[in-house]
C-alpha cells in the first residue's frame, strides 16, 4: 500500500547507512534530533529500516 512521504523521511532514507546513530544522521541532514527520531520510528513501523 502506498504511503505518502515527508520531505524529512526522504532525507532520511537518503542519508541513513548501517550503524548510523539518530545524532549521526541528524547531523548530516542537518535537522533536530528529535525530528529524525521520530521520522525513524515512522520508517521502522513502515517496514523501510529497522533500528536498534
């Protein structure tokens, strides 16, 4: 099913590679912590990455 995509979600997944803390992504899209934290847990809950 189609899910519509935030502009934040698409930076994410665009920056994100294994073993990337939620910091070490905010950081390289340059956008608050707390934003990519909850970004990820909507792509976690998606099915599109999985977070340790």
């Amino acid at each position: 099913m189609f899910e519509p995509c935030t502009e934040n979600a698409l930076k994410t997944l665009l920056a994100i590679e294994s073993g990337d803390s939620i910091s070490g992504v905010a950081r390289k899209i340059d956008e608050n912590r707390e934003t990519i934290r909850r970004v990820v847990n909507s792509l976690e809950e998606a099915g599109y990455v999985q977070y340790d």
